[in-house]
C-alpha cells in the first residue's frame, strides 16, 4: 500500500531562496514534516490524506505541507494548497512556467523502484 504513494513536503518552489527560509520553513522544518506525515499515512492512510487535504494537525505550516500523489499514475491524492486532488503531478509548472513536475515524478517513481 505505502510503497504506491510517495508523500513530501513541500516548500513552494517558486520563492526566492531568502523568502523561502523566512516564509517556507527550513530543511529540518521540512523533514520533520515529512517524518510526520509518513508515520500518519502508516498510521491510517484515509485519515491522514484527509488531514493533509485540511492542513490539520499540524501540516500547513506557513507555505510547508504534504505533497501525495500515486506512482502508478502520477495524479495527486493531498495538498493542501494550489494543487487539487486528481492533477496529474508530471504537469505541474511553477509560477515562470518551468515545468517540474516531470521531475519530480520520474525522482519518485526511481526511489520507489529502488526501495523494492
């Protein structure tokens, strides 16, 4: 079950680097999170999914939040802002147009494989 969703948090990608360390949050910020939201997924998937979608429990955090989607098709499952459930992630583009979603995608499905 778990090995089919990968799940970030997310800082947005499109704040300049002193923005993002004032407004975003920090790297430890980031993977504490991240830590959070893995253990809350083996936890009870639905439930946590649900949390991230609210920002509840504690997963917005300034512009830091959880970022699901499937590997199998690539379509995000939880965020709580910009992203609505079911965009396929290999689309996504930040606020200049620079597609990174491909990106992230093609990392994740790789981390997966070797995870296995």
């Amino acid at each position: 079950m778990f090995r089919t969703l990968m799940i970030g948090a997310v800082s947005a990608l499109t704040l300049p680097a002193a923005a993002f360390a004032q407004q975003g949050g920090t790297a430890q910020e980031a993977r504490a999170m991240l830590d959070k939201a893995v253990a809350a997924v083996k936890a009870d998937q639905t439930v946590a999914i649900a949390m991230f979608l609210k920002g509840e429990g504690g997963f917005l955090d300034r512009e830091l939040y959880p970022f699901c989607f499937r590997i199998a098709d690539g379509k995000t499952l939880a965020s709580p802002k910009a992203v609505p459930a079911g965009t396929d992630v290999r689309t996504l583009k930040d606020a200049s147009g620079n597609a990174y979603g491909e990106a992230i995608y093609r990392r994740s499905a790789e981390a997966g494989r070797s995870n296995h």
